[in-house]
C-alpha cells in the first residue's frame, strides 16, 4: 500500500513510500520502479 509521495521542487514525484499490509513494514522506492512490470504486478498474488 502506497502511504507517501515525495516530490521534488517542481512537484514532480519522485519517491513513494509502500507499507507491507501484514508486516507494516515501510520501504522508500523511486515511483519509477511501480511501473516495471518485470518488479511489480497490479493487484493481489
């Protein structure tokens, strides 16, 4: 779960900060990554 964006000066994003549902564990990716099909899949597995 996404729980954080952070942006840069120009408000572009450059980081997101993702919560594991059951851990809670919190790890900072560049937003960039959430759209590498090869790392991540939308949805549930």
């Amino acid at each position: 779960m996404v729980i954080d964006c952070h942006l840069d000066e120009q408000n572009n994003p450059v980081a997101v900060d993702l919560e594991a549902i059951l851990t809670r564990r919190i790890q900072r990716l560049p937003w960039r990554l959430l759209k590498d099909s090869r790392v991540w899949k939308l949805g549930w597995r």
